[in-house]
C-alpha cells in the first residue's frame, strides 16, 4: 500500500460523514476486558465507597501521550529520559474551586524506582547537555519521586522525569502508573496515572543489521544497538559531509533545530522533525508496516495510538497528514499540530484555545482539557488497561471524566457546559 493512499489529509476528513458511515460503534471486547482488570486495581470498596465524599479530588496526566527516548546514548542521542507529569487539584463544592496554593503533591513509581540501571544516559549528560547530573536525576533536577510545583496558577507540573519503559522487576512497560499524592488543609487525595515512555525507535528496520533475522526485530537489540547507530553516523557523514563520527556522542538537536529540546540549531540546517520526515518519506513505502509510522514511532509492541480514535479508525496520518505535510519546512514542528476543533463540532462545544495547544488550554471551569480527556494518542477510553486506571479510580467506569460529583458535591441543575467561561 502507498503512503498516499494511506494518507487522507486533514481537510478532506469530514467528521460529520464519518459519524453517518457508522464509526460510532460499541467499545471492542478488548476493553471490556481492559475495564474488568482496572477494577481489580481500583482500591478496595471501602476506599471506593469513601472516594465519592472526600473534600479534595486530584487528577493528573502526562502532557504527551508518548515520550520517546533513546536506549543507549554512547553513539547519538535524539531525545533524553524526560516526562512531564501535570496534576489539577480540587476542592469539592456546589461550585468546585482549584487549589492554587498551598498544597503538596507528591509523585512516585511504584516497582519503577531507578533508571541508572537502565541506560547509560548518566554517562553521557557532560558530553550531550553540558551539565554533570546524579544518578536518576533529569535534566530539570527532579527524580523518579519527588514533588509537584505551580507553574501557573492552576496547574502543579513535574517536568523531566528520568523515567524508563523497564520495571525494577525486568518487564517492559511503557505505560507505568505514577502514584500521584496532594495535602491541603489537613485533608488528602490521591490518583494514579499513566507517564508513557518508550524507546521502540526502530531505526533498526533499515539501519546496521546485516542479518535479516534480527534486522525485523523491533525491541532494542542492546550489542546491536551500536551497529544501527554507527550506520546511520555513517551515512550522514557521506552523505551530508559531516564528522559525525569522531564527535560521538552526537545530539543530533545541536544542528537540526528542536523545539522538543529548545535547541535553535545551526542557521541554514533542516530542523529536525523536517529532516527526519522528509528524507524518510519516500524510503519507508518499502516497508511492509501497515503504518509506516511506526517504523520509528513506537511502535508495532507499544502501539502508542491508544486511544478512541484508533477504535473508530482514526489514525495517524487522518490527524497528521503524510510524511511530506509532517515533514514541511514551513511547518513549525511541535507547534503546528491538529486540532480537537479540525474534526469535531458540536454546537455549545469549545475546543482548544485560540493560539494554544490541546495541552496548555483548559475548558470547563479552568479545568484543562487533559485533565477530562487525558492526553492525545490516549484520549479515553484507550484500547490498554492502564490509561482507564484513573477514571475508573474516580467514576467508576472508562472514558472522559463525565460524572459530575467527582469535582461537584451534588449534580447541577444546569446542563454540562462544555465552555471555559458559563
Ligand atoms: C524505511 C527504512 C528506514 C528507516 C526505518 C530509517 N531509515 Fe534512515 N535511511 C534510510 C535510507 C534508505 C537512507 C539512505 C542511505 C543511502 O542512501 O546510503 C537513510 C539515511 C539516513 C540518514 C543519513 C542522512 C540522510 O540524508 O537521510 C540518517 C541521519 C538517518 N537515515 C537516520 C535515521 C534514524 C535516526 C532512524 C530512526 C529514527 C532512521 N533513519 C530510520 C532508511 C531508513
Ligand atoms: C554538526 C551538525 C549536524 C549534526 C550534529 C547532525 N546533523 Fe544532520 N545534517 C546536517 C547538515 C549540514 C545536513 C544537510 C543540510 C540540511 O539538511 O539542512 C544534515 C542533513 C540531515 C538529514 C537529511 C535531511 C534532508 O532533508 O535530506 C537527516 C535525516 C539528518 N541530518 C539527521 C540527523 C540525525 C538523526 C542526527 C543525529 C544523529 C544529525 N542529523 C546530526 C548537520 C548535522
Ligand atoms: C524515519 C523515522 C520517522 C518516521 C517514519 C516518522 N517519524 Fe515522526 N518523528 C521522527 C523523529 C526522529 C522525531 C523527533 C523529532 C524531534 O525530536 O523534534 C519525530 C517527531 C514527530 C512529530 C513531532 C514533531 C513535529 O513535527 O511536530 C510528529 C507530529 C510526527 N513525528 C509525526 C509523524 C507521523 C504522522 C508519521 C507517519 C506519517 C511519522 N512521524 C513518521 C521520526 C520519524
Ligand atoms: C485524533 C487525532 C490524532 C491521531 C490519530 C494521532 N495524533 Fe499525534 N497529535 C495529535 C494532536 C492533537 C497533537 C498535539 C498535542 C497538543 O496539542 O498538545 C499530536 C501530537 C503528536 C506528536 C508530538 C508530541 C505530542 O504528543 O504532543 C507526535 C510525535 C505525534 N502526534 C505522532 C503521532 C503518531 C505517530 C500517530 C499515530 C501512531 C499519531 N500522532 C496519531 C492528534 C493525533
Ligand atoms: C482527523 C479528525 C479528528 C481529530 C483531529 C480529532 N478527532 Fe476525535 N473523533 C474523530 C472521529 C471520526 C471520531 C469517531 C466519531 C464517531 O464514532 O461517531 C472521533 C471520536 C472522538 C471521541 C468519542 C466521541 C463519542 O461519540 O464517543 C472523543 C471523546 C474525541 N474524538 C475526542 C477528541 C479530542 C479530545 C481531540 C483533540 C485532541 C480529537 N478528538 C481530535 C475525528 C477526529
Ligand atoms: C470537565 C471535564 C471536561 C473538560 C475540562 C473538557 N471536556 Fe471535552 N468533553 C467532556 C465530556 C463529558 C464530553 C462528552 C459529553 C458532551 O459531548 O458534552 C466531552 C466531549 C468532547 C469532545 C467530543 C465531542 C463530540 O464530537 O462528541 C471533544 C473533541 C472534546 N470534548 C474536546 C475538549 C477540549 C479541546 C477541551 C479543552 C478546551 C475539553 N474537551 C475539555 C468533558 C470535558
Ligand atoms: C473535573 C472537575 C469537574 C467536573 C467533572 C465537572 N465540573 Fe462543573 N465545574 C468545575 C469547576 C472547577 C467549575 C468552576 C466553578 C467556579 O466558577 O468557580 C465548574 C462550574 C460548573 C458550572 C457553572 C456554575 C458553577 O457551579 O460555578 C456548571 C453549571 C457546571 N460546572 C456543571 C457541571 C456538570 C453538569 C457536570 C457533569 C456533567 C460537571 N459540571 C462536571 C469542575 C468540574
């Protein structure tokens, strides 16, 4: 199949159509399942029952719903160990209130308490950031627990977790389950959810591997892992006259513009995001991937598309465009992203706010608009068991947070307004 086959563009998907030719199905049988297993780790009925009538309610959520990280950073580095995890507290009210001050909130990783072990990244922060870090501490000082801070008057945010998709115990798990704590007042509430990170980057589909066996694997093949990085050193030295190779390790952000890591690059060089999609565009259709995206999005194993979309059939390039649109010089990548309001519109609905991404705007009541939906790519109800962990925790059942005693003492007379300022 052809990228552009695949492609359908933005413009050309009409959301209204799409309803009429019977998208809207009921949940798959997978998540009936999903639901099942987050009852069991939903606390006990005790804490449920006196989770209806606590004074405070904390949510929170990771601002994107997949971070990719490199495994080993001996040779190159795209992106680092860094997740930032967000968190709305409320006081319970006829009329809720956030909680802007005063409060103390707490994160932690339960079964994932170290990532030193995990990657060689503490080798190689000198050589790639310029700054020496301790073990387990990010690039913004915090660890793999710590505290929450305001950034902005509503919103408590941890930024540059080091988390890693590796459990203490050996298992993979790219979407681990923060344990998230607040005190105010005397009075307590606590929440769980999903900071989702991976580094099923499979560069190695195409790069290093001469043997085919393992060229299709897509895990990261630690040993192999310097083959597929030198290769691809390599070629850009050939290629584009560069010494990659003496200059290990390479961030690659110090030439290419990225406003992921706020690098401004060399003047006159692609920025990242466009050299990596345009130079790919054409050579990924040789892959047999029914999304080609995923030959370096993770992935085939991590499925990071989650969400209620990929349940109704939208995927990545309905949202995104092609590799080329992706890949436009003239996009500001990071910042030029679809939006909620492309596709959807409902009469009395707002979307995102002008100028601003899905991420940073808020809705009803000041309440940001991930703290309802969770982030995009995991918009609930999500296909995978642990991003419904948090509505399941507060409502009782999957998908946005809907039921109106979770913030509000009693359900309001007035109908639901899906706008910022009714
Ligand atoms: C679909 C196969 C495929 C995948 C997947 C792939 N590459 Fe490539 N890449 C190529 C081919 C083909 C070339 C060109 C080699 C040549 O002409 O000698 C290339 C070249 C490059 C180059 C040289 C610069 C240039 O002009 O393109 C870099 C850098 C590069 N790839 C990085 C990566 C990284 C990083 C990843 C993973 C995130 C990746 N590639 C994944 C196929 C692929
Ligand atoms: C020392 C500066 C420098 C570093 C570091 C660097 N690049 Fe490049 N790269 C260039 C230059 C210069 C070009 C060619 C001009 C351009 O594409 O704007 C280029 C071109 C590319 C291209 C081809 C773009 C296209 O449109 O054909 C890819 C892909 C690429 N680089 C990926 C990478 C990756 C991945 C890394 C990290 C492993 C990296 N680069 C690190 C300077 C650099
Ligand atoms: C050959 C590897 C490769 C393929 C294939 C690929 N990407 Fe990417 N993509 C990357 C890399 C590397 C980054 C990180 C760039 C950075 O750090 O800024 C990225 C970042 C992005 C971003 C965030 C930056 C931005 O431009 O806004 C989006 C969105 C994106 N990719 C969408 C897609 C979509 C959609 C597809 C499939 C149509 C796709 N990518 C296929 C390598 C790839
Ligand atoms: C339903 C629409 C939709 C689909 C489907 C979708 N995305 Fe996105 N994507 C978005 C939105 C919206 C944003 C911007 C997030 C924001 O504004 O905070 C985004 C942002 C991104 C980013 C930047 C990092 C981030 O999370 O903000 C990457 C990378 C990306 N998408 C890749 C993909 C890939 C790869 C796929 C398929 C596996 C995909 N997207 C599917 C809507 C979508
Ligand atoms: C490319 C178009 C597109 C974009 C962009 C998009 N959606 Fe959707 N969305 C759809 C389609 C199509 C459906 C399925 C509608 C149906 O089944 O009736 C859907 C369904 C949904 C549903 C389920 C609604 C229901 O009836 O159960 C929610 C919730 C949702 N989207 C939220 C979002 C959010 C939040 C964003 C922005 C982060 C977003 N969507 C961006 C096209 C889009
Ligand atoms: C207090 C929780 C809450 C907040 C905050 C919230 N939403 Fe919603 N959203 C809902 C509920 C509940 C629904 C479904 C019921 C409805 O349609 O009124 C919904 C529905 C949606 C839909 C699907 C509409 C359709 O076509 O069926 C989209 C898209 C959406 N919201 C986007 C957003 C965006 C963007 C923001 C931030 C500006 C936001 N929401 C903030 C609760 C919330
Ligand atoms: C995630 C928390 C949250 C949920 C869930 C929520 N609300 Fe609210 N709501 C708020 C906040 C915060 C305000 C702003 C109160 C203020 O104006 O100070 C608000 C305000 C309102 C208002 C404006 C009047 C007032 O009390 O200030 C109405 C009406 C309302 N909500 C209705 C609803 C309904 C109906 C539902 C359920 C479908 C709902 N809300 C679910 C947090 C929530």
């Amino acid at each position: 199949m052809d990228l552009g086959e695949l492609a359908m563009s933005r413009s050309n998907f009409d959301f209204e159509s799409s309803r009429s030719t019977g998208f809207a199905i009921a949940l798959p049988a997978a998540l009936a399942c999903a639901v099942a297993w987050c009852l069991a780790l939903a606390p006990p009925p005790a804490a449920a029952a006196k989770q209806s009538d606590p004074p405070l309610t904390l949510l929170a959520f990771n601002d994107l719903g997949m971070h990719c990280m490199n495994h080993n950073f001996g040779n190159l580095c795209i992106l680092p160990p860094y997740n930032n995890l967000h968190a709305q507290l409320i006081l319970r009210g006829e009329s809720p209130q956030l909680i802007e001050e005063n409060a103390v909130i707490n994160y932690s990783f339960p079964g994932n308490t170290v990532s030193n072990t995990k990657t060689n990244f503490w080798n190689y922060t000198m050589q790639l950031f310029g700054v020496n870090l301790p073990p387990n501490v990010g690039l913004t000082g915090n660890g793999m627990t710590g505290r929450l801070i305001r950034e902005s008057n509503i919103d408590w945010v941890a930024t540059g977790i080091p988390i890693t998709p590796l459990r203490d115990d050996g298992t993979l798990q790219p979407y681990d389950l923060a344990t998230v704590t607040a005190s105010y007042n005397g009075m307590t509430a606590m929440t769980r959810t999903v900071v989702p990170v991976s580094w099923e980057i499979s560069c190695n589909l195409c790069h290093g591997l001469k043997n085919t066996k393992i060229k299709g694997q897509v895990l990261p093949l630690s040993g192999e892992e310097d083959k597929v990085e030198l290769d691809i050193l390599r070629k850009h030295d050939k290629m584009h006259k560069t010494n990659l190779m003496t200059q290990r390790p390479v961030l690659c952000a110090k030439c290419h513009a990225d406003p992921a890591l706020g690098t401004n690059g060399v003047p006159g060089v692609s920025n990242m995001s466009s050299a990596m999609h345009m130079s790919h565009a054409t050579r990924v259709n040789k892959l047999t991937l029914a999304n080609k995206c995923y030959a370096c999005h993770p992935g085939v194993k991590t499925l990071c598309q989650r969400d209620i979309h990929i349940q109704r059939g939208v995927a990545c390039t309905n949202c995104h465009g092609s590799m080329q649109a992706v890949g436009d010089p003239n996009r500001k990548p990071w910042v030029d992203e679809p939006k909620c309001g492309d596709c959807h519109h409902v009469s009395g609905h707002e979307y995102e706010e002008p100028g601003k991404l899905f991420k940073n705007s808020r809705g009803h009541g000041g309440i940001l608009c991930a703290t309802c939906h969770n982030s995009p790519h995991a918009i609930t109800p999500t296909t995978n068991p642990e991003d419904n962990v948090q509505a399941m925790m507060h409502q009782g059942h999957a998908g946005v947070i809907d039921k109106c005693t979770v913030c509000h003492t009693r359900t309001p007379n007035d109908p639901f307004p899906h706008r910022r300022d009714d």
